[in-house]
DNA sequence: TATCTTATTGCAACAGGATGCAATTGCAAT
DNA sequence: ATTGCAATTGCATCCTGTTGCAATAAGATA
C-alpha cells in the first residue's frame, strides 16, 4: 500500500504538496532535512511555504510514515519502511556508528514485561563515547 | 566539590549570571526549561539577555553540571547530580513513566561488550505505548 | 590600588520551527 | 459540469535557540 493511498484512506487530501513530498522522500537514500526538502520542492513547484513542509511532515510522522530523528543538532527525516537502523553517536568526535536492533530487543522485552510499556525504539540514538575516544 | 567551583577549576569565570544560574537550577526541585531560569533571573538581577542564559546552560552541560532534556517537545535542564532517572513517554497520551536504572543495564553492558560504545543513558528517553494505550 | 588580558556579556540579527487567519482548493455530492 | 464544505495552504508573525561583534568585566599581577 503505497503512502498515497495511506493518505486518502485516512480521509486526508492528497495535494500536490504533499505528494511531491512523499515523492521526495521516496526518492532520497539519505536523511533529509526540511529545507533539503523544501529545496527540492521549490524545484519542481513554485511558491511552496514552509509552513506546509513542516506541517506535511509533521503529519506523515504522525501516521507513521515519515521517520524524524535529531541528529547533530540537526533535526532529519526518512521513509519509514527504510528500515529499521540506529545511531550511536559519539559526544566526543561526534561520529556516528549503526547498531543492530538485536541489541535493543532485550530492553524492548524488558520494558514489556516489568513495565508494560510498548516501547518504540526504531530508529533509536543513543550517544556516549565510542571505543577511541575512552582513551 | 561545587559547581561553582568547579567552574573556577577548570578556568572559567564565575559571573553573577553564572552564579545565579546555579543557584537557581540548585533551588528547583523540578524540571525548568530555559524560558523559566531566564524569568527567575531577571527577578533578581536585572539586564540578563536570553543569549547568556542559553551559553551558560550550554556550558554547564558540557562540563556534566547540568542534564539537558527534550521532552514533550521542549527542552528543559536540570542539575546532574540529581540523581539517575529515566523517562517513558507516551506518543499517544502523553504521560510520562519512571524507569529503572537496572532496566537499561544490560544495554550498557551489551554495547560495550559487542561495539566498544559507552553509552551515556543518562536521563535516557524512550517513546513508545503505555499500557492503557495500547488497547 | 591600578593595569592588563581576555573571557564574557548584551545586543542585534539570524535560523529553524510553529501558529493563527483568510484565501484557496480537493473532492464528494448532485 | 456545478456546488458546497471544510481541509489545506500561503502569509505574516511569533517562539525557541544560535551567532558575530563590540563593550564590559572577572581576575591575575604588580
């Protein structure tokens, strides 16, 4: 089922905004951040706002198909069917390292059980100091 | 050792504002975001610009004075030695729940073991479904 | 106490993100 | 095709947080 489809099914409009921000995001293999996107709107319709990339945006996450993270002080969005991947993020030299969701899932377990608690861990970020950077 | 100390340790200079800030952060016994510390300060001195407030919290938390926090969409500090604990909020009601530190334990110790990452989880957040949400 | 160095501040401007309102428009019904 | 409803947008403004620069001041030294 495609992200459209998602759209119209939940009885929201399908604007030509809002399909070519879908479109964007389907097209990107990087994280984007909103003027990256707002950028390339621009190139392809004139007169976009702003307000209604972050709007956009801000719905898509809320139906689950838009991933937004803060990274690096700076805040990135993806598709959500990209994966489910995570950051360790170093405070120190600030490079980031991928992680496997295997090492979350005793925590999501943990949190299941003792708490109740459904946790949603994709695309989770944890920051620390990485190998290098203890010495 | 204080913080005000430390501070003079590590060279800094121990402003009014500075001290102030300190004080204020040692005397609440909740979360404040920064819009808060800046109107307690100005009820005791008078002339402080935001600017100073935001540079000195970043301050304090990059020397590990101050935990800075986002949580419902704001961003608030409090002071370090406040002890460890951790939030679980609810994407859908809002709520937050109290986590143990023993639950992220193991975590701790698997990304050490398996990446060589310290993760700091410090006044960790994870979002996800509270019990009374998930039906 | 006076002087000096330079860290720190206030200020203005900026950037990213959010909000209220009137105009516009998607889309269902006819 | 036309109409009507209300979702959505553009716009202006606001809010939170950041940055560069000149002025100020903390604190060390004599």
């Amino acid at each position: 089922m495609s992200c459209s489809t998602t759209l119209k099914n939940k009885g929201y409009r399908l604007t030509p905004q809002r399909r070519l921000i879908l479109d964007i995001i389907h097209e990107a293999d990087v994280h984007l951040t909103a003027e990256a996107i707002l950028g390339q709107l621009e190139d392809r319709i004139s007169g976009v706002n702003k307000s209604t990339v972050y709007r956009t945006l801000e719905l898509l996450e809320g139906l689950g198909l838009v991933v937004k993270s803060d990274i690096c002080g700076g805040r990135v969005y993806h598709h959500a069917e990209e994966g489910h991947h995570h950051h360790l993020v170093c405070k120190s030299c600030g490079r980031q390292f991928h992680c496997d969701e295997a090492v979350l899932e005793p925590l999501k377990e943990s949190l299941r059980e003792k708490l109740g608690f459904e946790a949603d861990l994709n695309h989770h970020i944890i920051r620390g100091l990485c190998a290098a950077c203890q010495s």
